[in-house]
C-alpha cells in the first residue's frame, strides 16, 4: 500500500471524504485558489505590482 498524499493546503493527513484534501475548509481553499487563477488574466503580468493592496482579501472565518 502506498502512503496517501498529504492535504496539499495544510500537509495534514486527508481524510477520505475531502480526499486529497484533509477537510472541507482546506477543500474550500484550494478551490478558492482555483478559481482566482481561472479568473486571473495572463496578460495582467504586463504591469508589475507596485504595492501591496490594502484591501487584499484576507481568508475569513466565521467560526471564530
Ligand atoms: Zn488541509
């Protein structure tokens, strides 16, 4: 038997249900990334960021 791939968001063990992932937030994340780069246009890198936005999205959680 091969060792299963760790979560590829938190190298955490995946459990079978999220597989690869370790839990739906790490899923949800992933997904997340997914769909920025989906949406991302390449032709953006022509202009070079100068600064960090402020108002870069930060991961959110509510269950805090
Ligand atoms: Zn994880």
């Amino acid at each position: 038997m091969t060792k299963p791939a760790p979560c590829p968001i938190c190298d955490a063990a995946p459990q079978a249900a999220y597989r690869p992932f370790c839990s739906k937030r790490c899923a949800d994340v992933d997904l997340g990334r997914w769909l920025k780069g989906a949406y991302a246009v390449p032709a953006v890198e022509a202009e070079p960021p100068e600064d960090v936005s402020p108002a870069q999205p930060a991961e959110q959680d509510f269950s805090n």
